[in-house]
C-alpha cells in the first residue's frame, strides 16, 4: 500500500470532477474488494485514485458522454500530443462544433446518417492533421479512436472542462494550466493504470450497469444532480429518485455523493445522515460571486455492508 501512495494520482478538469476530493472520497470507501464500478465516470478522477490508493481486483469505468476519453487514454502511448498553439485551437474549435452534431445523432436527434458520418470523417481527418499523425481513417474503429484522441485534445486546450467556447485559448503560451509537459505526464500516468490493472470501459445506461452488479461490487456513483444544468446527459429529477429507489434496495455497496436534496431523505433515515464536505460550486452565472464561487456542502452516502 505504501508503494501505492508514493505514485502520481492524475486529475483532469471537468465539471463536478470531484478531482480535488478523490483521494478523500477514497478514504471513506472499502479498502479492498472485487470489482470497483465508477458509474458516472466524468473524467474518471475517483477511478485513478483508487487504482493508486485503494485494492480491487478489477475496475468498470462507465459514462455515457467521456468514455472515449478512456479510450483515448488506453492508446495515448501510441499518438503524439501536439503543440498547444492558436492554429491548433481554432482547428480543435472547429472539430468540436461538428461533434455536437455527431453527439446529437448519437443521443437519437434527427441528424440524416449520411450527413453525421460525412462529419465524423471531417473530424477525425482534421484531428489526424492536427496531431501530425499522416494516415487516412479507413474504418469505423479507426475513425472512433481518433475522435477519442480529439477529446483528449479538447481537456488539453479548455482546462476547464467547459469546451471551447467558455474556457477560450486558455494558457496558449503554458499559461491558466499545467503546462503541456504536466498535461502529458497526466495522460501517460492515466493510461498506464488503465493499462495495468483489469479495466472495463463502458458507455451504458446507469440502470444497465447497476442491474450487472453483485454483493462483491463497490459503486461509486456521483450523478447529474438534482435539478443541475445537464443538458448534454438529457437528465431530469425523475431519474435522480429512480437512482435513490435503487440504492435503497442494493444488494452491492455503494457511494453516493450529491447536494442534499430532500428526495435523498429516504436514504438518510435508512442508512444515517450524510457526511457533509464543503466544497465550491462549478462556476456559472448563477453563482458567481464577483468572479469567486459560491460555497457548497457536498454530501456523501453510504452502504459499506
């Protein structure tokens, strides 16, 4: 264990990343088990400290949005990370407004096969250019790979996590974030986790995943919060309190970290009050406070047995 503690943990911005609490979080979890399941992955913070911190058999990283981040991270030894320039960003800004037509096919909006896929090549053409790689997508799997590498592009460039348009040419001369150096370091370390331990990455429904679970699972689940701007999930309160339903009657162990809505007052009366950590809130208009955020008390559930 002490070996363990000594290695990198590396982090990624992302909305709600939990980041900064992983190794926190880690500590109140089950040091040991069967299989560890991080069901909405995000960019997979809490995973990475685990993997370091904690000892499971095996790991499940889930997320219907970033899993080809995951993907991406398990080939990364295998591409380049290009220089971080205003050509590179303006190239990238392009790639991810086409994305979110793909992204819109994918979720089932009406986007015609032909056109998606005619911007899926376009994508993946581009990010090959981009990265100086010289080679032309030819399949599908290829084709997917690249845009996995697009995305970890994207993290590179917007620190933030908050895409192009609100993070900007952030840090284009290594300034506003780790430097390209740093950044590639956190790839490299985030993939050979991924490449050293027993790692599933999947894009399922979270019914599906907690549906597959046993008595000898641990899942950390850290949702779309109750009434949160998450658009991008297509997620509404219902599905908060079908996911409260399901962890009342869990046969796995389980954590959950969320605000305290009151729909969560059933799990506190059957399994106790909440650990409450305090945190800052995800900046945006609603709670900035003169460019600071607002304080927020993050609450985390738990079913250890």
């Amino acid at each position: 264990m002490k070996s363990k503690m000594k290695l990198r943990i590396p982090t990624f911005s992302y909305p709600g990343g939990k980041a900064r609490l992983a190794p926190r979080l880690c500590r109140m979890m089950p040091k040991k088990g069967g299989r560890f399941v991080d069901v909405f992955a995000g960019r997979g913070n809490v995973t990475w400290a685990a993997m370091r911190l904690l000892d499971y058999e095996s790991f499940w990283l889930n997320d219907i949005q970033s899993y080809p981040f995951f993907e991406a991270l398990r080939l990364w030894h295998q591409l380049p990370i290009p220089e971080r320039t205003k050509e590179v960003y303006k190239e990238m800004k392009w790639r991810d407004a086409k994305r979110k037509l793909i992204s819109s096919g994918v979720s089932g909006m009406p986007v015609p096969p032909e056109e998606m896929k005619a911007y899926v090549v376009l994508a993946a053409q581009n990010a090959l250019s981009v990265a100086g790689i010289a080679a032309e997508p030819s399949t599908i799997i290829e084709i997917g790979k690249l845009l996995a590498e697009a995305d970890l592009l994207e993290a590179f460039l917007a620190f933030s996590g908050g895409s192009y348009q609100k993070a900007g040419m952030r840090g284009s001369e290594g300034r506003g974030g780790v430097s390209r150096a740093g950044f590639a370091q956190k790839v490299s370390d985030a993939g050979e986790l991924i490449r050293t331990h027993d790692s599933r990455i999947s894009k399922l429904d979270y019914h599906d995943v907690l549906a597959k679970l046993t008595e000898d699972d641990f899942a950390f689940i850290d949702p779309p919060y109750a009434n949160a701007k998450v658009g991008t999930y297509g997620w509404e309160i219902k599905q908060n309190i079908e996911l409260r339903d399901i962890l009342l009657d869990a046969k796995f162990k389980w954590m959950l970290t969320e605000y305290n809505d009151p729909i969560y007052r059933p799990l506190t009366k059957r399994f106790g009050p909440p650990i409450e950590i305090t945190v800052q809130r995800t900046m945006d208009n609603a709670n900035d406070m003169g460019g600071r955020r607002r304080k927020a008390t993050e609450c985390v559930w738990r079913k250890l047995q």
